[in-house]
C-alpha cells in the first residue's frame, strides 16, 4: 500500500496543522498550514443565510477540532462548497491546496471510501 503525502506545511512548523487523508489502497494525505485552510473556508459562501456542509462545522468550530481525526459526513455537500469557492480570490498556492482538497475528495467518492479531516 502506497501513502502519497502532498505538504504545504513545510516551513509552518509550530503552527495549527489540518490534515486532510483519504484512507485507501492509494492512501493520500493532504498537510496544510491551518492559515490556507482558513482561507479556503472563508471562501465558502453561506446556502440560503445559514451554513451547511463543512462551512457550518469551520464556523461552529466543531468536527474536526472537536474530534480529530474526523470524518467529514456528505463528501457531496464538501465538493459541492469547495467546487464554488472562487478561486480567482486565491494566491497560487492555496488555489493548488484546493485542487488537491477536491481531487481527494472526487478520489473517496468514485471509491466509496471516506475522507478525515485531522486537526493539530
């Protein structure tokens, strides 16, 4: 079983650290500095004025920093949110964390397998 880590964590060490990992024969782990992280989930927008999805667990800080590692529940509803951000509104790199984030996600869904979200 291969473990393919991709790291924009380098250099931020003693900083928060999200992992994002899928769990599979090609397992994939995603290391991000909690700042991009951040940004990517400013950049959802809420559905109908309340959040939904992974934007309501970021925003009521639950989840992931209740319980890490923690499985994100409708890989769906998260590729839909993080399809939508505007990326344009992103430096390079955290349009790069994105693409990542999504392909994990895309990757878990075609192989009904889950995604985790860790927070340290």
């Amino acid at each position: 079983m291969s473990n393919k880590i991709i790291d924009f964590y380098k250099g931020y060490e003693g900083e928060p650290e999200i992992q994002i990992s899928s769990k599979n024969e090609g397992s994939v782990t995603l290391r991000i500095w909690e700042g991009y992280f951040d940004n990517i989930m400013m950049g959802i927008k809420a559905d109908s004025s309340h959040w939904t999805a992974l934007a309501y667990y970021y925003h009521l800080h639950e989840g992931w920093y209740e319980n890490s590692p923690w499985a994100i529940p409708d890989i769906d509803a998260a590729l839909e949110q993080l399809e939508r951000v505007n990326k344009a509104e992103f430096y390079d790199e955290t349009q790069e964390i994105l693409k990542h984030f999504i392909e994990i996600l895309l990757n878990a869904k075609s192989n009904n397998e889950e995604v985790w979200i860790a927070y340290d």
